[in-house]
C-alpha cells in the first residue's frame, strides 16, 4: 500500500458516498445514470469474484465489501425505491455497444487466457468505460447538480491517483501491469473535459451547464 | 502465470 493507492482508494469511497448522500438527502436520483450505476456493480462483480478465495488484507476485504453492497443499493435506490424520480429518458446511452467490444477485447488481450483472468480483465476494460453513460447523460440534460459534479470529480480522481500509484510501485517494486495501466489511462481521460469544467465552474461556485 | 502481476489492488 502507499499513499497514492490510499487516497485513491479514499477518493473512490468519498464518491459513492457523495452519491449515496445525494440521494438519501434530496431522496431523489434526478440525474444520475442508472446505466452507469450497473456497469460499476458488474465491474465490481466481475472483480470481486475472488472475495471469498484469496485473503489480501482486512483493509482490501472491506472494501470489497463496501463497494459491492453500496453500488447494488444505489441500483435498488434507483430502480426501486426513488424510481419515480429516474430520468429514463435522458439515460438512454445503449450500454450493449460497450459491454460487446469490451468482452470480446478481454477474450484477446489478457494475461493469461483463464476463467479468472479474462473475468478480471473484462473487468478492468469495462470500468474504463462504465462512467460514458452518466457523462452523456450530463449531455443530454446540459447540466449536472452541484453534488453529482463532487461524484463525479472523486470518482475521475480516484483512477488518475491509481496512475501515480502504479507509477510509484513501478519504481520502488517493478510492478507492472500494462492492462490496468492502460484502462486506468482510458479511464481518467475519460474525465478530462469534465475535469476542465469542474475546475472552471464549480471550484467557483457555478453549476456546470454544458451547451445542450 | 508469472507474468499476471499479483492481484493486491480494488
């Protein structure tokens, strides 16, 4: 562990509590994808497969857990519970363009063709693309709350800090993974513009309001 | 299976 995987990994709980808090307060998912919220929780799935085989740390259990049970509540807070409050209409990203070109993409380059292997790499592939549909959401209704803006600033940061992570255990451990590496450099990339507006608008008080 | 670096990260 070092400290860039650290507040990455702070980063990442602060935004699905951000979220959870945004919901539970306002009791309302206006604006927030439902389609994204799936692909994280098939992401955290897919990864997660080794839960209860491989024992890294009571830290890294935890968060497992933590993760994987906060993302399929907010999924129940959406479809279910607040559901009257989903905006369906504009969560139209079609989800199947991603997840077919990312499974076939784990199937070719992997490190190593196993079960285990190619379930964990489709998972790395398709969360470096889970965020698209809550960003075109954001698109299509020209503006984010003040609130899903902090989401989504943790969550893009939390990736771009595993960078430096992989860069610091590179250097002080020669770990390396290239697939991760990749993904994770798709992943933040992902977020720059959003970045751009987050850093211009919001840090000044304003609300990000795209051009529709 | 060398090369698949361990899998210690979320």
């Amino acid at each position: 562990m070092n400290i860039f995987r650290l507040c990455g990994d702070m980063s990442h709980l602060a935004a699905i509590i951000i979220l959870l808090l945004k919901m539970w307060k306002t009791r309302s998912v206006a604006g927030i994808s439902g389609k994204s919220q799936i692909l994280f929780a098939t992401v955290f799935t897919a990864r997660y497969l080794d839960l209860f085989t491989s024992f890294i740390s009571i830290y890294n259990t935890c968060m497992k857990v933590f993760f994987i049970g906060t993302v399929y509540f907010t999924i129940y807070l959406i479809y279910m519970k607040f559901k009257a409050t989903y905006d369906s209409n504009h969560d139209s990203f079609r989800v199947e363009f991603l997840i077919v070109p990312v499974g076939g993409l784990a199937f070719l380059v992997n490190h190593e063709f196993a079960p285990l292997e190619i379930i964990w790499t489709f998972s790395i592939y398709l969360e470096s693309v889970a965020i698209l549909p809550q960003l075109f959401m954001i698109s299509k209704t020209g503006e984010a709350e003040t609130i899903t803006s902090h989401y989504l600033f943790a969550l893009g940061s939390y990736r771009a800090l595993y960078l430096c992570n992989w860069i610091y255990r590179y250097y002080a451990e020669g770990f390396f993974d290239l697939i991760a590496v990749v993904a994770g450099v798709v992943q933040t990339i992902l977020y720059c513009d959003f970045f751009y507006l987050y850093i211009t608008k919001v840090m000044k008080g304003k609300k990000i309001s795209l051009p529709a | 299976d060398e090369f698949a670096p361990k899998k210690d990260e979320l």
